[in-house]
C-alpha cells in the first residue's frame, strides 16, 4: 500500500496526555489509517490534531472509496475503535459515503492531572 500524498498538522498547545489514553488514541488512529489503505484504497490521508484548552480534537480523512455506513456490518476494526474510545470516555464519529472517503472525529476531554 502507498499513499500519494498525506497532510498532518497541529495546532494549540501540546499537553502531556495519561500514558494508555496516549496508546489507545493512537491505536485508533492506526486502525483508520489501516483500514484506509487496506480496503478504502486511498491515496490521501489528512491528520489534525487540535489541542484545546480542556480537550484533544482529533480529525482523520480519506480520500478512499468510502462505505455505506447503514448497510457495512462493523467489522472488528470499527468495533475495535468504538471500544477503545468508550474505554478512554472518548467520543468518536465515523462518517463515510461510497466515492466521497470516510471521516473520523475524535473529541478526548483531557482528565484535571492533564490541564
């Protein structure tokens, strides 16, 4: 698999995150990007990260084939992601169209030992 081009930025101040909460996020982010390049067969991939003052936003797009959210059974790695996400009292929003590409949004509240 190969992307043609890919776009990652971040804006706000960095801030330290809970070390698992840190692994899982990044687990999610892993199993977009995945399944992006193994079943979207997408070219492009944009990663934002937005750091507020009380919470991470996290926003993933592909340029992929996309899906029909409301007839594609979730399979393991959308379950996987919705796990990972309650674990961590994250909220996730997966949003896809055939031949417009998926889109993730993830909103992380950071925890008071993180501000």
């Amino acid at each position: 698999y190969s992307l043609e081009n890919k776009t990652i930025s971040a804006c706000g101040n960095h801030k330290k995150l809970i070390q698992n909460h840190e692994l899982i996020l990044f687990r999610i982010c892993q199993e977009f990007i995945t399944n992006s390049l193994k079943y979207a067969q997408a070219q492009e991939i944009s990663i934002y990260l937005n750091y507020k003052e009380n919470h991470l936003e996290i926003y993933m797009a592909d340029n992929g084939i996309g899906f029909q959210q409301e007839i594609t059974k979730k399979g393991n790695g959308i379950n996987n992601m919705n796990t990972r996400a309650k674990f961590i009292d994250a909220k996730l929003d997966l949003h896809s169209e055939l031949k417009k590409g998926t889109q993730l949004h993830i909103i992380y509240n950071f925890n008071q030992n993180e501000i």
